[in-house]
C-alpha cells in the first residue's frame, strides 16, 4: 500500500468509528423507548405472550397457530366448563414453539387443562423454520433479562441472539408501529388471545388443491 | 452466499481487505478464488458447468480470433451452441418434455423420456449470456481475444455479478482486472452507499412486501380482486426492490475495490412510458437483447415497419423465456412486447403530445405505464397459467370480497411505509437531484441519512435471509 493509499484508509476507518458510535447511540435510545413501550402497553401478540410468560392465571390454556388462535373461543369454554381460559396460540407457529413457552408458563402456574393443536402440516421442516422466526420475534424482547429465554435462543437461534445482543433496536424488529401508535390507533380484538376474524367468506370455486 | 447474511458481510470485508493488502499481480487470483468459493457455497458442483463454459469459451475465443471466413463464424456457433446447449439442457429440458408429453398425451401416447431430476445451478441465464457476450463481442472485432485464462475466467466468475448480474461486457470490465487499483477514500464510501441502499430495498421494501404478496399468490382461489389487484401491484415494487437492491449491492461491493459495473435499473417506477419503463429495467438484460438479437434483425428488416414491431415482441418472448421454463414467463414477455408495440402504434398514430400538456403527459404516463407493467407482472409471478388466469379474471371482475380479513393487519401499514419511502426517494433523484440526504455536503445531514437509513433497516427491515427472486433465473 502507498503512503496515499494508507492516509485514505485511516480517514476511511476514522469515519467509520464515529458512525458506528453514532448508531451505537441511537440504537440504545430508541431501543430503550422501545423497550418501555412494549413492557407498558403491549398490543396483540406481544400482550398474549406477555400474559402467558409473566402472569398466567388461567385454568384452561390453548397453544396452536393460526387455526387456534381464530378457532377457538375462550368465552365458549369458560360458559360450558365455567373455568377461565386463555388462548397462548400464535400465527405461523408450531410445536416448537408452544413447547417453549409452555416450559416458562409452567414455572410459574399449572393450570387445570392445557389444549394442543397440532395438525401434521405444521410437522414440516419449513413450519419449524417459520416457528423458530415466530418464537425469535417474541422472545429477543427478554434475553437480556431471562436467561431461560437467552438458553433457548442460543439454542434454536444463535445468529438471531447476536444481532439481539449487538443491537437493542433489534429485538423489536417489526414492532415499532404497534408499540408507537398503541390503542390509539389499532383496535385490539383480542379476547384472552381469541382473536376473531370477520368477513372470511370465500366466493366462487376452489380447487381442491388449494382447499385447507 | 446470499448478500443478505451475515457470512456475505464478513466474506465482503476480508476479501476487500486482503485485496488491498496483497500486490496488483495477485489480486485476480484472490478475486478468482473469492469467486468459486462464492459460488461453491451455494451447490459446489456445479462449479464444474461453470468450469466446462469457461473452458469452452476462452478457447472458441481465440480460434475466432485466429481464424477468419467461415471458420471464424463457425467457432462462434460452436460456443453459442454449447452455451445454449447447457442452458437448455438445465433450464428447458423438463419443459419441453412436458409439453411432449401434453401433446402427447392429447392423441392418446405416452412420452417414455421422464423428467429429469436436479436443481438449477444458480445465476446459470446469467453467466451464460455473460460469456456469450464474449464471444459475439470477439467475434465482432469489439474485443481482443483474452490469452490470461484467468482474467477470463475472473470476467465470468467476477463474485459481485456472478449469479444475478449485471451482465457484463468484455470491454467494460476485461480491461479493468488490470488496471492496478488504490483503495480511495471517497470510491469506496460511494461504494457503501449504493451497497446501503440496496440493503434498504432488498430487507425493508421487497423482503417486507414478499409477506403479503406470497401470502396471496399461493392462494389465489381465496382471495378478493380487490386483495389480488393490490397483491399484483406490490408484487412490481417487490420484484423491483428485490432486484435492483441486488444490482445495487453487486455495484456498491465491486465500486470499492475500484470496479465498475454497467447500472442495471434507473428509477424504472418514474418512467413516463412503457417502452421508457423497459428502457429503464434490467438494462443489461435487456441491451443484451437489443444488441445481439434485435439490431442484427433490424438490419435485415431494412426499415419494414411490421417486421421491426414483430421484432419487438420476439425479443420480449425471448426475454420472458430467459427468465424462466414457465409459459407464464413467456406469456408475460409476450404480454410487454405487445404493450410496447401498441403503444408505439398509438402514439405515431394519434400523436396525443399534440393535444395533451407535457406535464399531464407526465403525470398520466407514469401511471398508466406503471399499471400496464404492474398487471403484466401477476403472470410473472403466478404459479402457474390456470392461476394467473383466475387472478386476471377475478382482477378483471373485481371478484367480491373484501381486501382484509377484518380491519387492515399492522403488516399492511408496513408495505405502505415501505413502498412510499421508495418512491418518494426516487422522485427526489429523478426530479430533485439537488435534494440529497447521503450525498448531502452537510456532514450533519449525511450522517442523520446514514442513521436514519439503519435504523429503518433494523426496525421494518426482514432479516429471515429470503433469496433473491433473480438467483433462479
């Protein structure tokens, strides 16, 4: 390297160091307001595992993906079975992940009855890679603070548990809109983690390969 | 190795450091072994095609050069052949054994050839047309033939554009594997930006859409026209994004080690016309085409009006067979082709800048061709012919439903962010290009740019390490 050239990659690196302290700055800022939003009004998903993780009370817990979560009616088995009921099921999730977060729920409470619902699609290599990204999205949240949540991250996801460690912003990755707007905005349907959907209704013909 | 992983970045920095570090006469060797590593990360045996079109073609090279007559051509059909031989061995030969067997199939006959079964080596259109450049190039007199095996091998294997362009040509880069390179201070920030806002596209725009687009297009019987017209829509910002940010990144990483590459998209959204939106997409691609196939073409057409449009549509049938073994693939590029032939018609025919203010001509410009792009995009990404046709009618109908299920998911409010930080980037570089963040003078302002450009990035962005839509093709 020339004399020239040496000059040009200390200004390189110069600049780059005070850009990384710059980000390294604004990350933790905006990460701890991050972090305050979600611990003080969590939305949606993060409230129902919020609730399933640090003060489950319920006698009856249901764990599922999607056809959980908007299948089943926790008012129904609270009328029939006049026992309380909390659905902990999760979009896009499978046994990998119930299996986790049932772990941390029963440290703290055993509850009466507790419903899987599994289907074989979700047996699949692509539904435990989609699964682990789902517990990775809610768990990041709390692997500076629980070290049982920091174990099953190293564990399934040590690349994910980096980039959580480097960055604070990083563990609400795709959370900012509901934690900065909140209830004001979004209307939240959830009914101890039942989360009905309206308007479903399919018009006109489908082929059997596409019927679910 | 994807650009979107980590072991990409950490691949980048060594390999640029050590580039720097050795002296000039080693650093093909490094970029060519970079380069194979690069590829064989993916499918390492394949490098062994790559291997065979390289051989192939190195040598059709200089015996075009050496030669002369009909020898001369007869080499270079022989490279072309062997070429296209691979590509339609790996990529054409299920299809067109289906349809044998379609056909078949209609009198009653079965096709005792099955289809073979094997995976696509990566980026093998891309290559391919990349040293097919070479030899029509040498052939043409445009450029010396390469004696250095390495330096050719390099200008094929090259790791930025190797599996997704843009493909180059020899007399673009050859020469610039030995030109002796400084590490420069100013290249290589202007490198890292165009690799930082490829970044942006490729994981917050197009990795953010592909949720809602994918989840719509493997279902399309369940969906509203409404959903689908939208899903269609974003599909072009996503293929766009996902696309130009690879450009972007190839570009950025080639710029700071001192490399130049053809520019591969210019703000195709912003183009006034249909034909100016292809002009403006996938450039490399599509002059590849107008260079090699339809000038000679155009030649022989001797100014006959239809034959120059048929052309036209000929070579977006090319192009849309290129992308993919698809009759989606071929009859999206028929659909482009016949767009811009009708809008050439209708322009030299009606003449409507006569009538109408160069501003609405603008204005109605950008969003008609943007439609006519985006609709023709759903047989792009449709998964087959009979799903791209219930998509078209359903669109066509406005096929009842609603476009949610319920109240719009939070995701939606992303896609929206996303696209429109898009697209308000772009009309201030198309229309404003004194208007500028990262390029801004004010250290203060460029620095919140780069900032502002992370933390997006870190906040909306998609790190699930999806693959690049063009890494198939």
């Amino acid at each position: 390297m020339t004399k020239e050239e040496v000059k040009h990659v200390g200004k390189f690196f110069k600049k780059f160091i005070i850009l990384l302290v710059l980000l390294f700055i604004t990350d933790r800022i905006i990460g701890t307001l991050l972090e305050n939003a979600y611990k003080n009004a969590p939305q949606g998903d993060i409230k129902t595992f919020a609730h399933s993780i640090t003060d489950p009370t319920e006698d009856i817990f249901i764990y599922g993906s999607s056809r959980a979560v908007h299948g089943y009616d926790t008012r129904v088995f609270t009328d029939s079975l006049n026992l309380s009921c909390f659905n902990s099921g999760r979009e896009n999730s499978n046994i990998l992940y119930h299996t986790s977060i049932l772990d941390e729920m029963l440290k703290k409470h055993k509850p009466k009855v507790i419903v899987l619902d599994v289907s074989a699609r979700e047996l699949t290599w692509r539904s435990a890679e989609n699964s682990k990204l789902v517990l990775a999205s809610m768990i990041l949240p709390y692997v500076h603070s629980d070290t049982s949540f920091a174990n099953i991250a190293r564990q399934l996801f040590p690349e994910e548990l980096m980039k959580a460690q480097v960055s604070k912003i990083y563990a609400y990755n795709s959370m900012v809109l509901s934690l900065a707007v909140g209830k004001r905005k979004f209307k939240d349907k959830n009914l101890n983690g039942y989360v009905p959907i309206h308007g479903t209704k399919i018009t006109g013909k489908i082929p059997a390969s596409q019927k679910s | 190795m994807l650009f979107n992983s980590l072991d990409f970045v950490g691949f980048f920095f060594i390999v640029t450091a050590l580039f720097f570090v050795l002296p000039h006469k080693y650093r093909w060797l490094l970029l060519l072994m970079a380069s194979c590593y690069f590829y064989m990360d993916f499918i390492p045996i394949y490098i062994l095609v790559l291997g065979f079109t390289i051989v192939v073609d190195y040598f059709a090279g200089i015996f075009i050069e050496k030669s002369a007559g009909a020898k001369r051509k007869w080499f270079l059909r022989m490279s072309i052949a062997a070429n296209i031989g691979i590509l339609g061995f790996f990529k054409y030969f299920n299809f067109i054994n289906d349809n044998i067997t379609f056909f078949l199939k209609l009198f009653h006959f079965t096709n005792p050839i099955t289809d073979l079964s094997f995976i696509l080596p990566i980026g093998l259109s891309f290559h391919t047309f990349q040293a097919m450049s070479y030899t029509i190039e040498v052939y043409r007199g445009n450029q010396k033939a390469e004696r250095k095996f390495g330096i050719y091998a390099l200008y094929v294997m090259f790791y930025p554009q190797l599996v997704a362009g843009p493909i180059e040509r020899p007399q673009n880069i050859i020469h610039q594997f030995y030109e002796p390179k400084k590490f420069n201070y100013e290249r290589a920030v202007s490198g890292l930006k165009i690799v930082l806002w490829g970044y942006f596209k490729k994981l917050v725009v197009a990795d953010r859409i592909s949720i809602y687009v994918n989840a719509v297009y493997n279902n399309p019987y369940h969906h509203s026209g409404k959903t689908l017209f939208v899903a269609t829509i974003l599909f072009w910002v996503q293929i766009y994004c996902d696309f130009s940010g690879y450009s972007d990144i190839a570009i950025g990483t080639a710029k700071v080690m001192g490399y130049d590459l053809m520019q591969n998209f210019r703000r195709p959204i912003l183009g006034k016309s249909v034909a100016e939106k292809w002009n403006r997409w996938h450039i490399s691609l599509y002059s590849w085409f107008r260079d090699y196939v339809y000038t000679p073409l155009a030649r022989k057409a001797r100014r006959n009006r239809t034959k120059l449009l048929a052309y036209i549509v000929v070579i977006f049938l090319l192009s849309g067979l290129w992308h993919g073994a698809n009759w989606t693939f071929i009859i999206w590029g028929g659909f482009s082709g016949l767009s811009v032939v009708v809008e050439r018609i209708y322009k030299d025919k009606v003449k409507p800048q006569k009538y109408i203010p160069k501003i609405w001509m603008t204005i109605f410009g950008t969003i008609i061709a943007f439609m006519v792009t985006a609709l023709s995009c759903l047989f792009f990404r449709a998964l087959n012919v009979k799903d791209a046709l219930h998509i078209v009618k359903s669109i066509a109908t406005m096929k009842k439903g609603p476009l949610f299920k319920g109240s719009p998911p939070i995701n939606f409010y992303y896609y929206i962010i996303a696209a429109a930080l898009l697209i308000i980037v772009e009309i201030f570089q198309e229309y404003l290009p004194q208007v500028k963040l990262i390029n801004n003078k004010n250290v203060v302002i460029r620095y919140a740019g780069y900032i502002i450009i992370l933390m997006v990035i870190l906040m909306i962005g998609v790190f699930n390490g999806s693959q690049f839509i063009y890494f198939q093709f």
